[in-house]
C-alpha cells in the first residue's frame, strides 16, 4: 500500500502531504487516524482519488480545531454524529474527518444514532465489503491495511456485499450505491446482496423522502453509464416504489447526457438527464414525479416545458421563425436543447444559435426621440421590426427605416 500511497498518478503530492500533517498532528493529540472507505477502494483498483476521508480514534472535532490552528483553513464541525470538514488554506480541497463510531438504527430508514469506537467497530458498520478497508496513518504502521471484512478479495473479485442481512433495510440508499458501483467499476452485486432487494427493503425505500431519494438519483446521473445503471434501477423493481409513473430511461437517449458545451448554454448534466427521462410523461405526472422527488422550482420548470415543447412541435413545423422564437424564447434554453436532441428539429437550433439573438436597431428611446408616447404601441411596433429581421422581410438599416416609418404612419 505505501507505493499506491506514493504514487502522485493516484493521489497528489499536496494531498499526501496533507494526510501527513493529519496523522503528525494526531499522533500528538494520542489520535490514531486512518484512510477510509472510497479513497482506499479506488487506490487498491488503481485509480486515482480526490476525495480524502480521515477516520480519527479519538474526537474529530477536536483534530480539525487543531489543523485550523496549525495550519490555517476553515472547519465546519457536524456535532450529531462528532464529524467535520476541513477546508484547507488557499485551496478548494477539503478532508472529512469522521470520529470512529458505532451506529444504532432506532428503526428501518432513519438517520443512526452513533457512538464513538474503534476503527474495527466503524469498519464494521460501513455498508459493503469493498468500502470497508483502511489504511493506517502516521507511526510505525504507516500504510498498513485493516482489512478485518475482506473487501480486498472482493475488490478481486469484482462483487459488491453487504455487511449485513438488513443494511438495507438500515439504509436502503445503499441499494442505490451498490447500483452504482456496479455499473461503475463494471462489478456485480452478489446473489445475496440481490436477494436483500426486497419488499421489506422496498417498503422501507418508498418511506424515504423526495430529497434522499433524488439525492441517490442525482448521484447516478453523474455517473459514466448512467443510463445502463438506470436501466438496471428499473430491472430490480426500484422505480415502481419511488412513484408508479416512473418511466425506464431511454437508452437511445444516454450520448446525450454528454452536453456540447461549444453552445451558449448553461450545461447542467444532472437537469438534462431529468429532462430527456421524464420528456414523454404527460404534464400531471410530470408534476407529480417532480413532487415526489421534491424538485426545485426551476427544475420543475425546466423538465415540464421539455415535455410541453416535444408535445407542440408537430404544430410548429413550417412556422415561420418569428413564430418559432416568440413560442420558444419564455422557455428554459436547456429544455429547447433538449427537445433537439432527441427530434432534430433544425428550428430549435436556429432558435438557440442565432434566432434569439435578433433585434431590430431601433429601441424604445429611438421611438420617443420621434415624438411615440410610452405605451402598447412601443411594443407593437418593436415586434412587429424585430419579425421582419427574423423573417428575412429586412436585410439592412435602411429598410428598417423604411419600414419604421410605415409603421409610425400606421400608428399614428
């Protein structure tokens, strides 16, 4: 493990030497610390790691008190559960640290109630086999593995098991993790494992809040192969428990959770992955499933008018592209993105690219310089200038002009 350690194509040498300072500075408060969890499984399957988690036997907020007093940086304590997040100096780069605890969990799908222990005993309440290695910092043990559950074999193996017969029922976010790293390190979850997906665990999943529940969904569409692991989401029954008008995602549609960000868009991976899942849906149950998963306002806004845009395409064909931009431009750019990608529909493009950008020369203050009173006829008037432009009736100043005047003789 030391030359994994070591290895700056694994972890960086600013990060290795904050894991140093970490464990000198425990050892002086009689602290042992360790790396755990994810960082440790990606090290051992050669990847490299961003994310740093420090398990403490001892008080983790005490030790990160301690690095901010020492080595500056910002600390957010989590007194519940006697964790925080060490946000190092002049960098974006933070570190978990995480008192070694057991958990109790009063009943099926709360939040645990924790007492600080020892590494082994935190080892053991973790969720699978391949999350349950650590790696001695700091002393004459420094890059000895703790691996008392035997997530290296499994790691080997390339499985994901349960600790437990009812994690999931302690936790069933963790059907969504294991769901994920299967379809991530290209693994399989064990007969067993599988076997604990279900009805009690289902039960326990749908009695979970829109928020974990979306928060365990956002996680998957961040992932390489969100749509596969969906697809598999949807084969174990998932979907029907979150809410009975989930559809399964549309496979063909999974390239475009990739965005091209040459268009001037603000790209957001996880509000396209919702929109292309949910476009087909009718509006109530879009709404509903967006209640359900307890959706922002705005990401509400943007999955409905993807679906409502899809719906009204047929009778757009052949607008001209004034009609196209005065129907398209109070919806979200990314939801006309969207629905492009899926039809095709050159105008949606043309919309994005170039229609949306159209204006006449003439503004508001030209008007009133030529004597217009403020009032609907400004806005007529612009409309009615700014679809020349887009209709291709004008090409240049002088024509606007020419029109302008016959539109002011109209008005007047």
């Amino acid at each position: 493990m030391l030359r994994l350690l070591r290895d700056p194509s694994l972890i960086p040498s600013e990060k290795l030497t904050t894991l140093s300072n970490i464990a000198n500075l425990a050892e002086t408060l009689s602290m042992s610390c360790y790396l755990v969890g994810g960082s440790v499984r990606d090290l051992l399957l050669g990847r490299p790691i961003n994310d740093l988690d420090v398990i403490v036997e001892g008080d983790a907020i005490a030790l990160g008190k301690k690095l901010v007093e020492t080595y500056g940086g910002k600390l957010t304590p989590h007194f519940k559960f006697n964790t925080a997040i060490w946000y190092l100096p002049e960098s974006t780069d933070f570190v978990d640290l995480i008192t070694a605890r057991k958990e109790v969990y009063e009943k099926p799908g709360a939040l645990p109630n924790v007492t600080p222990s020892t590494i082994e005993d935190d080892l053991r309440r973790r969720d699978f086999t391949i999350n349950a290695i650590a790696v001695r910092l700091g002393g004459e043990g420094f890059g000895e593995i703790l691996d008392p559950l035997k997530g290296q074999a499994d790691l080997g193996r390339g499985v994901i098991r349960a600790l437990h017969p009812k994690s999931f029922l302690d936790d069933p976010t963790r059907i969504f993790r294991a769901i994920r790293y299967e379809g991530r390190y290209s693994f399989s979850i064990v007969p067993s494992t599988v076997d604990q997906i279900n009805p009690e665990a289902l039960k326990v999943l749908h009695s979970l809040s829109g928020e974990r529940i979306r928060h365990e969904l956002d996680l998957i569409l961040d992932e390489g192969h969100a749509a596969l692991t969906m697809l598999r989401v949807a084969s174990l029954g998932i979907l029907d428990v979150i809410h009975p008008k989930m559809p399964e995602f549309a496979q063909d549609w999974a390239e475009y959770l990739e965005m091209d960000m040459q268009l001037d868009i603000p790209a957001d991976r996880r509000t396209m992955g919702y929109m292309l899942w949910f476009m087909d849906l009718s509006e109530e149950d879009v709404i509903s499933i967006s209640n359900r998963l307890d959706f922002t306002n705005e990401l509400t806004l943007s999955v409905w008018a993807a679906a409502q845009l899809k719906r009204s395409l047929v009778h757009l064909f052949g607008a001209k592209p004034s009609e196209w931009t005065y129907a398209l431009e109070k919806l979200p750019l990314l939801s006309i993105y969207a629905v492009y990608l899926v039809s095709r529909e050159n105008a949606l493009l043309s919309y994005i690219s170039i229609w949306r950008h159209v204006k006449p020369h003439t503004t508001g203050d030209d008007l009133k310089k030529l004597g217009l009173q403020p009032g609907p006829r400004f806005g007529e008037i612009l409309l009615s200038l700014r679809s020349a432009w887009l209709d291709g009736v004008l090409s240049n100043k002088t024509e606007e002009e020419e029109l302008l005047h016959k539109l002011l003789s109209t008005h007047l």
